[in-house]
C-alpha cells in the first residue's frame, strides 16, 4: 500500500488550494470508505489525501423554504438520509435507494457526494435522484457551477468535474403534487449488495386523473453510467397509468438499455428484470400518491 | 420432554442428569465476547518476519525463468525462495503437490516462489518485484472434456487426467433389478464450487528452536496428523529426530477447509528454516477465496426405480468429479457419498463409479459433509421425481422406503439407532404436504444419513484423553479433539462434570496443543461428540470408579451406596464429603495417589474392504429437512418462507449448541443451493470477495425450526450422535424440490440462481429464445 | 508525516503518535495492542472490525486514523465494565449461543450495541438490517438475532416471542 499525506484544510478554499499546490499527486476524501479500499489494492496511489470533513460546508439537508427545494450537502452520509424523516416521508424513492447501499458501517460513513464522484454503473444513490431532476452544485477554482445529475456521468469513474473540483451541494427542485418515487436494488441476497440491476420510477399524475403528466424512468447497471430511458418516459406521458402502459414502458426501457454479460449477472436475465422492475416500480409510484392524497 | 422408553424401548430407566441435555454456554464464549480469544491473525513471536507467496500468472504453463534478484535487493526482504531452491516437497496425500512449483505450473493458484521480510509491506513489495517468466501452454477445465484423449495432460507423468481411483462398487444386481422396476426417473444433476468462508483467514507462524526443534502455530482440524505432515517435510530437509510442536489457537472456523496441511504452513517452515527466525504467513481475504480449497464440483448421472408399490428397487449412479490441478482429500469424498448412494432409503441394488479428473482449475477439499451435499442433491431430486413417475405421495414414499432399526444395508452400513421415520413425520406434519396453496409456493422435502459414529478413514478412528484433577476438585481434561468453534470443549467438560459430580465451570478442557494434548485424528465426520465424547467418557469413568473406591475407604459407606453430585459424596440424599477434600486427603498422605486417567477410544467401525463394503461408522445420523419456498415467476427468485429441519442426534447432549451447529448448517445450505458459487472463468477465480461471493447476510437469515429427535444410540456417549454435518447435506435438494412442486420446473445444477429458474419457466412457456442483446446484437439462449 | 492525535479509547484520554496512511484498526491491533477487533477482509464487506466511533458503528479497516482526533473510541475491549461484569449484549450472546468460532463476535456484538443505544426497541427486521454489515459463517444468524432481541427492553412485551422449538429434553 501506498503511503500518503492527510491533509485537514478548513475551509472550501483551502481544500481547492491546496489541490491546486499538489496538482495530479492529490485527490479528496471525505467518508473514504471507497478510497481506502482503492488505496489498499493499488487502484489509487495519491501522495495526498485532502479531507474534506472539516470544511464546514456540505452537511446541511433541508427543504429551502423559498423555493420548496430539497438541499443535500456533499458530504452528508448516506445514512443521515436512511434515518431522516424528511426523506423517509417525502422522498421515499431516495430513501429506497440510501438505505441498501453497503451496510449500515458503511452508510455511517459514506457520504452521498462520494458516491456520486466514484461514478460506478451502480450508482445507487445517482438513480433516484436523476429521477428527481436533481442538480449537482461542484465549486472548484473557477468557482461555482451547476450541473443537471443527468449529464454528471461521462463513463465508469468518469464524470464532467474537472481536477480539484468537489461536489458541495445536491439540488432536488420541488416536486408537483401528485408525485410518487420507487426505487429498486435488484440484487441476489437481502442486503451487501452491488445490483444486478438498478430501476427508479417516478410519475406525476395530472390532477383528477390517473394520466401521466411527467416520468422518470431511470437505470443503474443498465449502461456504462445511470441512464433514463427517454423513449419509455415519453410512452407514458399522457397515458393512463395501467398494468398494460406500465407493462409497455418496461419493454420500452429494457430495449433502451444497454446492458452486459458480466461476472454479476447475464444481459438477457438484466433485460428481463428492467421490464419487470419498472412495471413494479410504477405500481408503487402509484400508491405511494395514493397514500400521500389519503392523509 | 422425550421418553426413552417410548422412544427405544431398550432403556429401562429414566436417566436424570445435571448437566447433559442442558442448554448449557459454551466455555469460550466469554473470552470470545469480551476480545480475549487469541487468534491466529493476533500473535506475534519476537523477530518474526512475515512470509508471503507468488502465485502463478497462468492456469498451465512452463516456468521459463524465475528473476528474484530484484527482490532479494530489497531492504527487509530476509528471505527468498523459489522451486528450484528448496528440496522436493510435496504436499497431500496423493503427493502430486510440490509446495514451490519449478518447471511448470497446473493452476493460477500454483506456488512459485515466496519471501520472508520484516514487515508484510515489504513482503508484498518483493513478491512484486519477482519476475517469472511463462510459456502458456494449452490448459483444461472442464472435468469430462479433460477425459478425451486429445485433452492436454495436467501431470504428463500420469499419462492421462484420470486420476488412479477406482472408485466403483456393485451390490446385488442392478441389470436386473432395472427389469423389474415398474418406475423409472433417469437424470443429470451438477454442483459446482462452493467455498468454506471462515471468517479468520487461514495463517501460521513457524519457529524452530537452536536445536532444530519446531514448533508451528497452525489453524488446523487435524493436529496430530498436521504433525506428521511437518515432520515429513523436515526429514526432506535433511533434519531428522525432532520434535513437532503443533499449537493451535482459536480457530475462526473450520467446515473442512483445515483437514489437509497447505502450502502456507509448510512455505512457513521452510522460509522460518532458512531464515532462521519465525516466519508468519497470514493469508488476506482475496487469498483465501483464491488459494484454499473450495467443495468439490460435480456431475452425476443417476437412474433410480421402484416396484408399482413404490418399493426402490435400484439406484445407479455415476460420477464426474473435477479434482482440480492437485490432490486433497476432495478426491476421496467418493467414499463418503457412498453412504447415501447405498443407504439412503432402503435400496437392494446399488451401482455407483466416480472418475476423480485432473484440469487446471484450484484443487478440491473437502466441506462440511464430505461429498454427501453432493450425493444427496441428485438422490433426493431424483426421490421425488420416481415419487411422481409412480404417482405416489412424496412423504408416503419417503415412509415406504425409510430406514429402519436393524437394517444392514448393500454397503454393510448396520443401522442401530435409525430416527429417519420420526424425522419425516415431524416435518410433514409441520409443513402439512396436503395443504392448498397459493400460486407460486411450493413444499419440499429432503433426508439425509451420515456417519454418526465416527468415520474409518484412516487405520485408526481413534482419540485420546487425560484426566487429572487437583486438590479443589477441579477437573483438567486433556483431549485430541480440535475445538474450531462448533463446541466440543464445552461437550466434553459436560460429559466429564456429569461422570465426575462436578459442574462444567469446574471443568477446564485443553485441545490446543500436541505437546500437552493425546494424540486424534482430527475433527471431522462429525466425530467429535461421538469418539472424544466417548473417550472423556471412558478417563471420566476411570477416575470416577478411583473417586468410589477412595471415599469408600474414606467414609466406610459401600461403594453403591454412595452418590456423586455436586462435587460431593452423598449418603442418603446427605453430602458426607467432599471430592476435594478427597482429593487432598489422597495427596497429602504417605503412599498417596494421584488423581489421573487416561483412556484411548477407537469406535468400533470398519475400514471399508476393496469392494467398498464396510460399517465404516459405529452409527448413523438421520435427518429430515422441509421447507416451504416462494417462486417470484417474473424473476425467479426464490423466497424461503418456513423452513424445518429435523434431526435424529441420539441425544442432545447440549441443545443450545445441538441448535446452532443445526441452524448454521441450515444457511449455510440454502447458500449452497441458492447463491454461492466460485465462478470460475478458465481457471480463475472471477469473485474473490464477499461482494461477489454471496455468502448470506443477517438479512436472509432465515428463522429454521430445529427438531431434535433422541434416539439414545447405545454406542454414543449419553446416547449422542454427530451433527456437526448434517445441518446442510439435504437443504439444497429440499429447496429444489419445493421449488418444482411450486412452479412446475426442475433445476438440477446448483446453485439455483434466479437465471435458471427464470429460463426454465420460459422454456416450460415454449419461450426458447431471450431476445436479441442490444448491445452485442446477438440472440440470447434463455439457458 | 507522524502527527499526534488525542482521543477517548474505552473511556480513557488516549494520546498517541500515528502516521497519515494508518487505519484504526491497524491503529488498535498494531500500535495499541487491541486484538479484539477483527481483520476478516480489509475492504468492508465483512464487519469483523467494526468499532463505534462517536455512537456509530464503523468499519475501524476502512476509516482514517487520523479521522478519531477528539472522538470517543469503544472497541470490543472497553464495553464489560471496569470490574470485569459483562454488558448485557455480552451476556446475552454468550447464554444464547449468538457465539461459535467467535472471530466475528466482537463487531457484531458492537453493531448490536450502536443499534441498541441508537434504538432501543428494535423490531426483528431493525435487528437483521443493523447487522447485515456482520458476517458469521457459523451460526445462520438465528441464535445471534435471538441474543439481541434478548436484551431488548422487556417493557416492549415482543421479546418473548422468540419461540425455543427444540424443546429440551430435561
């Protein structure tokens, strides 16, 4: 293993600075349960580690009352969501997501922002907030900018931050009435789990109806990055929301996915479970905003 | 509450004990919980250097060249060996294992050099830095294409990839019996790897003294056979007429994986013998999935009938069993899966051949069972599909065929205690078979017979004891049995307190050490309650019989009128001494005594004869699994809902234990038949790690309703039988036979993932094709 | 770069020297003499380490040892009380056999721990999702689960519920 430095800055500025000073010899830590285990088997070999648990930004997880915008800091742990009221009630999709990913040691440490800069297909965290329209704030030493989570990815371990940039800051815009999320893990035991496959839903019905005003159909493991699957959200908008459209929208997603043969499961197996998720995925949509309208 | 008389007829009274049949903690539990149990991964012996070993790069190739210079240059790096270093030490019993390879290498888990440093960082850097140079030869991985006569040769020597086990026997007539038969079911049924997963990785640290004497630290189940091992390998290095000290600190768990020595041990003492100072090898997660020894994979063909009452008439089963590149004792598992082949259910005509083949792929070893998971999936598949062909319930042609007390079966198993019937009753009427049910869920069942009494395997099947005890009344047992944490130290301090009138806290047991420790053949077979129980047993009755004798003499009581319990003699329900004082009486006199036995038991079984005839165990174990499932039909993934195991274990000796060993045995078969397996591409091991490992987590626990049945086995101690095993030979098969009595489809390779069960459903469909994969453009076959 | 760190281990002020590239637990079985924590794979996929950092339960072979500056530490060592009495989820996994070969034992008991302090009256699903993180390849779970639930508050009236099906045979 590769012996490195642990550096503490305070601050955001500090932590940019001081990636700038050990360009290319530097990368940021925060949880670090990923690094580690790229530090230990050679995958990583940084001569500096820069923490950023001590910057003082980036914990904060809250509804902006303004704009009934939903804020995740980048360093706020996977399970900080797992037992948030806020998310368990009002964003069930994530909380689907926040609470299978690793074990609970993990999630006491991991945070939402490292799982989104480590860019794995399996994203877990990634698929429901893709589904959400969730935007990603990335402050670096040219500053701020935001990018749509959509377009975060560019590959496995890639995405559109440039060197010594850091995630400080998820956006989930306000969600319409009328709005239900469902995320699922499909994997092969009941927890400690890479999926199989990965399959967010999330559908706004118009009012009064049961038709599809907006959709949401997301992937994990189904491309080499999250994916939504457009053609399958453009079926359902504008039709009742059924076993039969729902059905519909499940072939249409499984052929838009680019799924492989791996070690962790077959193509044609993956494909099958894309079809039969999202049908299961839109049923619970359905109810969870039939249990929302009851109370 | 279980009577014995009800239950065997044979006893006359009612036994009342203290301390067996009590749910009694084990005696380790509490240095395990606090932190204090010492395992290998924590010791440390003063100068030790830390060993660590080159595998090899290919599945099959020539070693051109092994450069180590740029490792030996390395600060801290002590030691650095290769095949063409050391003398030819060759591991297994088979001998066909040198511990460093030179010439050529058979698998990617080949041994071709290794380093002893000071620090296991430095070690890891060496082994880097030594460059091996290859040229890839044609390899094979597949057990029955490994048998063509084009295949290429894994031992060249050889001249051929079969290896020379004739593993094959013949009783009654089975030619004719299939002319008889009314039913028949013919099948192919496969397993593949499976692998231990002790959660402590495997170690050992080597050290000799300046006399050349060893003394290895070890995570073994076989202490005084480990110590003939390492005895061997110091005679090839030329040191001759020294001791062996084999230690053995706690063991982080054990289900076979520790029966034969490895290539570690012995790498330990060979760096430790040139380096002259101790050498630790402590293996990491990933090498432990890739270079211990996984279950034995394989493909059976079995054929089975029954008369028009359902009476089996015959069973003939073949097998191919992939050996891997080396061998282990995974190669004689053929002499355990005979029991099942021959005895499981009464069948007068049994034929059965298994081919052991050689291909690069990792070497087998056994896992908790010994071949019989193996066995016992294709037979009681294959049980319920003759049931179906003959139109008759599952359960009632289970009972039609059930051993019985009595029998002697085609092999000359003889059955004494036999539970089997008791065992199918309670887990039908538990799951009730004839129940409706909703869509998709299913019941099934599963038996099993294993070896209860011991197994001869070797000449002897034999353990030691001693017992001293000191002048408070405590009781020190010294015994050949190897604790790995399924609890015999705390069996053994139960059998001796209740013979001695003592409690088990006053009982301390030592297995840890060959230099203190009797001489065992090691904890396999399930033995250990059964043959160290039996010798605790005996030493106990021996000091027992001193302790009479003296506290006659003492108190001028007959004999036969004196009581021993709680640490005392009582007449009449009155204490009127006590053992200690006793004791101290015997000691601190003129012409005193001590208060010591030892006793050597080797049960009364048989080696197996040339025609693999033999009662190779004093008795046998029974069981029955039932479990209810869930077939999710869109995904096929299977739900276990209810799940039943019932046991015949003699007696329980201790619940509470009996318990865990049943319900660890349990999970650990629904991995087997559900999500485990090492998946190996060419050669290499694909998922070394528990992340693509699928052992199971607390979340799939499932809540197993163990029952036990007592059948007071006359030759056990207290009338207990072995169960170490059984808990997961018929869990796979159970499982698959629920699973079709659910959905309708039959899987017969495990492990059952819910790719085959969703292909099968498809086909069943008449859906041949999967569709077209969008990213390779190709069609995809369901299967 | 060798930096020191303070903290509280098992209750006492801890100040000890560490270099950057330290995890804690190569920290407490290697520096501090700790053994009671567990290597069983190094990456977090097997629990064997665990430890409870500030109330939580971690993976001590993945978290920075330089992370623990000003936190509270308990390791499996420093949870029976000063004079040796046993915590009740010690107690429990010892008298309900949650315990074989035991390498597991330390971090699962300390997951129990982190699940018990944070929720005291876990249902059986809490018990089973806490400790996920916790392999044991011995005991099916089933007598582990059971020795949690055995100190779960006895108010809640759900723990009995554990149903002994073995029957024994005194």
């Amino acid at each position: 293993m590769k012996k490195f430095k642990y550096l503490i800055p305070k601050t955001l500025d500090e932590a940019v600075s001081l990636n700038q000073s050990h360009e290319g010899s530097a990368i940021y830590v925060a949880g670090g349960t990923d690094v580690m285990v790229k530090i230990k088997s050679g995958k990583l070999a940084p001569d500096y580690l820069i923490s950023l648990k001590h910057i003082g930004v980036g914990s904060q997880l809250g509804v902006n009352r303004e704009t009934g915008a939903l804020h995740i800091g980048g360093l706020v742990t996977h399970r900080t969501l797992e037992t948030s009221s806020l998310i368990r009630l009002q964003y069930p999709i994530i909380h689907d997501a926040v609470q299978r990913i690793g074990s609970t040691q993990i999630r006491n440490v991991a945070t939402i922002g490292g799982n989104l800069v480590n860019a794995v297909p399996s994203a877990d965290g990634a698929i429901p907030l893709i589904a959400l329209d969730a935007r990603v704030n990335i402050y670096g030493s040219a500053g701020e900018r935001t990018v749509d989570l959509v377009h975060f990815f560019e590959g496995p371990g890639q995405t559109v931050m440039d060197r010594g940039e850091i995630v400080t800051e998820i956006v989930v815009p306000k969600q319409p009435s009328r709005t239900g999320g469902a995320y699922q893990k499909f994997g092969r035991r009941a927890a400690m789990e890479l999926p199989l496959i990965g399959v967010g839903v999330l559908i706004t019905l118009e009012e009064g109806s049961n038709r599809c005003a907006k959709a949401r159909i997301t992937l994990g493991v189904a491309a080499p990055t999250p994916i939504r699957t457009l053609s399958a959200e453009r079926y359902l908008v504008g039709k009742e929301i059924t076993e039969n459209t729902l059905n519909e929208a499940g072939k249409l997603a499984a052929e838009e996915s680019r799924v492989r043969d791996s070690v962790r499961g077959l193509a044609w197996y993956r494909r099958e479970m894309v079809e039969v998720l999202v049908q299961r995925m839109g049923v619970k949509c359905l109810q969870r905003i039939k249990e929302t309208e009851a109370l | 509450m279980i009577d014995d008389q009800e239950r065997n007829g044979k006893k006359e009274i009612m036994e009342e004990f203290t301390v067996i049949g009590k749910r009694i903690s084990k005696v380790d539990a509490v240095d395990k919980a606090t932190g204090r149990a010492l395992y290998i991964q924590d010791l440390k012996l003063p100068g030790m250097l830390y060993g660590r070993i080159l595998y090899s790069k290919y599945p099959h190739a020539h070693i051109i060249r092994v450069g180590t210079e740029k490792a030996k240059a390395l600060p801290g790096v002590i030691t650095v060996l290769t095949g063409e270093d050391i003398p030819p030490v060759r591991l297994g019993f088979y001998k066909d294992n040198p511990l460093l390879k030179a010439g050529k290498v058979r698998s990617y888990r080949d041994e071709v050099a290794a380093v002893a440093a000071t620090d296991p960082e430095i070690a890891r850097e060496a082994i880097s830095l030594i460059d091996v140079t290859y040229e890839a030869l044609p390899a094979i991985f597949d057990p029955e294409e490994a048998l063509k006569p084009e295949a290429p040769l894994v031992h060249e020597e050889h001249k051929t990839n079969l290896l020379k086990m004739p593993w094959s026997l013949h009783y009654g007539d089975v030619e004719a019996a299939k002319l008889d038969a009314v039913f028949n079911v013919s099948e192919r049924f496969s397993t593949t790897w499976v692998t231990h997963c002790c959660m402590g990785t495997s170690g050992a640290i080597a050290d000799f003294d300046h006399s050349n004497n060893l003394t290895v630290y070890t995570n073994t189940q076989i202490p005084s056979l480990a110590q003939k091992d390492f005895q061997e390998t110091l005679k090839i290095l030329g040191v001759k007429d020294k001791r062996v000290r084999v230690i053995k600190p706690c063991i982080g768990g054990g289900f076979g994986s520790k029966l034969d020595t490895y290539a570690y041990e012995h790498m330990a003492i060979l760096l430790a013998w040139y380096a002259r100072r101790p050498v630790k090898i402590l293996f990491e997660r990933e090498e432990e999935f890739i270079a211990t020894s996984p279950r034995q994979p394989t493909v059976t063909y079995i054929s089975m009938g029954c008369d028009k009452e359902g009476r089996l008439l015959y069973r003939d089963m073949s097998m191919v069993l992939d050996n891997g590149a080396y061998t282990s004792w995974g190669a004689t598992t053929p002499s355990v899966m005979m029991m099942p082949i021959t005895s499981l259910y009464r069948v007068p005509n049994v034929r059965y051949s298994a081919k052991c083949v050689y291909t690069n792929n990792t070497y087998s070893q056994a896992m908790r069972g010994y071949g019989n998971p193996q066995a016992t999936f294709a037979i009681e598949s294959a049980i319920d599909m003759l049931a179906e062909a003959a139109g008759i319930d599952r359960v009632e042609f289970r009972r039609i065929n059930s051993n019985q007390p009595g029998d002697v079966t085609p092999q000359g198993l003889r059955i004494t205690s036999c539970g089997l019937p008791e065992c199918i009753e309670a887990v039908s009427k538990d799951l009730e078979f004839g129940r409706s049910r909703e869509n998709g869920v299913g019941v099934g069942l599963a038996s099993l017979i294993h070896v209860g009494g011991g197994a001869r395997i070797y000449k002897s099947d034999g353990c030691g004891t001693i017992i001293k005890m000191d002048d408070y009344g405590k009781v020190d047992v010294f015994t050949g049995a190897s604790d790995m944490g399924q609890g015999s130290d705390t069996i053994i301090a139960q059998i001796v307190a209740e013979e001695l009138g003592v409690q088990v806290d006053d009982v301390h047991v030592f297995h840890q050490d060959t230099d203190i420790c009797p001489w065992d053949v090691g904890a396999h077979a399930s033995r250990t309650t059964f043959v160290a129980g039996n010798s605790a047993l005996g030493a106990a009755k021996k000091i027992r019989l001193r302790l009479l004798a003296m506290a006659s003499k003492a108190t001028g009581v007959d004999e036969d009128k004196l009581v021993l319990r709680d640490r005392a003699f009582f007449v009449e329900g009155k204490p009127v001494l006590p053992i200690a004082k006793l004791l101290r009486g015997s000691h601190f006199t003129p012409r005193g005594e001590m208060m010591m036995a030892d006793n050597f038991y080797d049960p009364p079984n048989e080696n197996m004869g040339k025609d693999f005839r033999g009662n190779m165990s004093a008795t046998y174990s029974f069981g029955t699994h039932g479990v209810r499932v869930k077939v999710d039909e869109a995904t096929g993934k299977v739900e276990i809902l209810d799940y039943i195991a019932a046991h015949d274990v003699g007696r329980a000796i201790n619940p509470l234990l009996l318990d865990g060993q049943v319900h660890g045995g349990v999970l650990m078969g629904v991995g087997y038949a559900l999500t485990e397996q090492v998946i190996m591409e060419n050669g290499r091991n694909m998922n070394p790690d528990f992340r693509d490992y699928k052992v199971l987590t607390a979340m799939d626990a499932i809540h197993s309703k163990a029952v036990v049945i007592e059948t007071i086995d006359d030759q056990g101690p207290f009338g207990a039988k072995g169960i170490g095993e059984p808990g997961c030979v018929p869990t796979a098969p159970a499982i698959a036979n629920a699973i079709y009595d659910a959905i309708g489809v039959r899987i017969k390779d495990l492990p059952i993932t819910p790719e085959k069960v969703l292909a099968a459903i498809k086909k069943k469909n008449g859906t041949v094709s999967c569709g077209i994969d969008a990213f390779t453009q190709k069609e995809q076959a369901c299967e | 770069m060798s930096r020191e760190i303070k903290f509280v281990l098992n209750g006492a002020q801890t100040c000890v020297a560490i270099e950057d590239d330290w995890n804690l637990l190569y920290l407490l079985r290697e520096k501090l003499g700790l053994t009671g924590a567990k290597e069983g794979c190094g990456r977090g996929e097997c629990g064997a380490c665990t430890v409870i950092v500030d109330g939580l339960a971690v993976n001590s072979c993945l978290y920075f040892a330089v992370e623990i500056d000003g936190k509270e530490v308990l390791t499996i060592e420093g949870l029976a009380g000063a004079d040796g009495t046993l915590h009740a989820l010690q107690k429990s996994f010892v008298s309900n056999g949650g315990i074989q070969c035991g390498f597991c034992t330390p971090g699962m008991i300390l997951s129990a721990k982190a699940l018990l302090d944070e929720n005291p009256q876990p249902t059986e699903a809490d018990i089973k999702q806490a400790l996920a993180g916790n392999l044991c390849r011995c005991t099916g779970y089933v007598q582990i689960i059971e020795s949690v639930e055995a100190v779960v508050d006895k108010s809640s009236g759900d723990i009995n519920a554990v149903v002994r099906e073995t029957g024994d045979s005194d």
